[in-house]
C-alpha cells in the first residue's frame, strides 16, 4: 500500500488513536500532557478518533480500552518521573501485539542509558566525547560534564555541571545523591551544538534540516551549553539566550553531510524507527561528536523536531500523520528499517 493511502485505510477500518502519557506535571519538562492534547488535536484534525490515557496513574489503562486502537501514540518519556521505566509501555504493547508510534521497545531499552549509548558508538567507531562512570581517568585541568546517565531533557543539568576534571569524581557523588539519579562525567566539547531530526518514511528515512543552538548573551568564559532553563524555563536568560538557527546544508555543506552520514549511521545502530534525533557538538576544528541518542524526542509545537521539521515544509499535522504511518507500516512489516535514505 503506498503511504498516501495509508491514512485512509486507517480512518476506513476504525480509526481510534489513542494519546498515551505519564505526566504528572510537577516539573516544567514534565509536560507531555500539553503534548498528549495538542497530538490529540491533530489525529482528530486527520479524521481520526483519540482520546488521551494516563498510564502514570493507571498503567492498565491501555488494556481497559473499550475500542482495540489500531495504532498508540506513545509520548511516554517517562514514568512517575523515572525515564528507565519509559519503555515499559511499548513493551507491554508489544505482547498485546498492538502497534504504537516512534521507536521500538528494544531500541528504547538501548538507548535509555547514556554510558551504554557512548560504549556502543565506540565500538562501532563512532565519535563520542571521552567519558568516566566515577569521575577518575580524565584529565585534571580539562573542563568536563557531569550528566545523569539516565534522565534526559538536560534534567539536572546546569552552570555549574561544568566542572574541571580534578572534581569530577565529587560532583558525580554530590549530584547522584542530591538528584537521586546516577551520574557521570565526559569531557566538555568547547564547540557549537546541533541536532538532526530523523523521520521514518515508507521509501526510507528522512533527515530533516540540522538545527543550530546559538549561545547569544553568554559571560565570558561562562560554558557554552544548552542546560534545563534553557530548554525548559522560558522566561530565563538561558532560555532567551539559545536561539535556532537553520541553513547549515547550504552554509556549510560538508559539516551538514557528516552530520546527516553519522545520524544515520546512529539510526541503523541502534534500530531507530518512527522519529529520533541525535545530538551533536562540533568542536573548534569543525570535528563533531556525538553527545546521546533521544529515541523519543520532544513533540510539543515548540519541540526542535516540529521546528525541524517545518523547515522541511511539514505542518505539525502532516507530521503527525506521518509518525502515524510509520507506526502502522513497521507493524505489518517488522521492527527495523533498513530503508534507503530519503533526504
């Protein structure tokens, strides 16, 4: 069935999407709920019928439905604001065998830890910036990152998360315990920050324009690093302070077309289906590295992947009945995609 048809069919057999969440919105990040009704909106602008469901509250929901859906829109990033238990959901669909949206359970598991992510890119000669689990072995003077290993949305993440190396080993213990998350330290890269956005297609997958993160406003010598205000507290200098830039195809066609050539080289590693991005730093001789894998991105009106993709002449609603096709097209042929690339 060619993927114009696709939607049709779906609305021809039944056409109940359910929007599953775990928002309990006690944090700014913890905003999939507002994502849930703007998502819900657009399968209903679609011809479809939705409803949203709160697995935080009732993880049983999904198997309490009234209608059987033919797809689940799974926003689940994370679980009573534990991102480990995120793949929990399209697990537990997998074995009802009912189809869902974005990556699949396995590559969800795969990549919700940052250590395991940079070990596998390592093995698979991928270039990723150093990193220690405790803090010991980088150099002292170097100026370092500690991240959660399992948290994403630059939770936890600050200022002062950039550290030398001599103190690595302390802010991971002081952070682990303070957060109640484990921590780790790779080195910081002194560069720019960008991020490329994939979206599965029926003829392959399709990278979407490479969105910039400009630092405008910074003190000197202040880390140059997109950390939680700035993604998530609109009204702060971070926020204000870290625009988006587009044209680097165009600007700069050999960066982009390594950017574009390791992304997708992330997607078919970790099995990456629906929509994923990966996050890069490129340092000051133009070398990028790849910093995490998020399988299961943003997708609020705001969110960097709609931005990307509007850059790309989708509106949210076409996109959103793309993931949707996506999602039913991998059902009928199998987890993974080995698809050509469409760009």
């Amino acid at each position: 069935m060619h993927a114009s048809s696709v939607l049709d069919e779906l609305r021809r057999v039944g056409g109940f999407i359910p929007v599953v969440h775990a928002s309990t919105g006690s944090r700014p990040d913890d905003d999939e709920v507002d994502t849930a009704r703007v998502v819900a909106a657009a399968l209903k602008e679609l011809g479809f019928t939705s409803t949203l469901v709160d697995v935080g509250k009732d993880f049983a929901a999904i198997e309490h439905l009234n209608i059987r859906p033919i797809v689940v829109f799974n926003l689940i990033d994370s679980i009573n604001c534990d991102g480990r238990l995120a793949p929990m959901v399209p697990a537990r669909l997998d074995s009802l065998g009912i189809p869902y949206t974005g990556c699949s359970s396995t590559a969800l598991f795969e990549t919700l830890s940052k250590t395991s992510v940079k070990l596998k890119l390592v093995h698979a000669g991928l270039p990723t910036p150093d990193w220690s689990e405790d803090g010991d072995g980088l150099p002292n003077l170097a100026r370092v990152i500690v991240k959660p290993i399992w948290e994403h949305g630059s939770l936890g993440i600050d200022s002062k998360s950039v550290v030398r190396g001599i103190e690595a080993a302390k802010v991971i213990v002081e952070r682990t315990l303070r957060l109640k998350t484990e921590h780790f330290a790779e080195l910081y890269i002194n560069g720019r920050e960008v991020a490329v956005a994939m979206l599965d297609r029926p003829d392959g997958v399709q990278v979407l324009p490479i969105r910039e993160t400009l630092f405008e406003g910074f003190a000197e010598g202040a880390p140059l690093i997109a950390d939680y205000d700035a993604k998530w507290n609109l009204d702060s200098p971070a926020y204000q302070g870290t625009p988006r830039r587009f044209g680097m195809e165009g600007e700069e066609p050999e960066l982009a077309a390594e950017l574009t050539r390791l992304a997708l080289a992330c997607w078919k590693l970790f099995t990456l289906g629906g929509y994923a991005r990966v996050d890069f730093r490129v340092d000051r001789t133009g070398a990028p590295f790849i910093l995490e894998i998020n399988s299961n991105p943003a997708l609020g009106h705001d969110a960097g992947i709609v931005a990307s993709a509007a850059q790309a002449g989708l509106s949210f609603k076409e996109m959103i009945g793309q993931i949707v096709e996506a999602a039913w097209l991998r059902s009928n042929r199998g987890v993974g995609n080995a698809a050509p690339t469409r760009a």
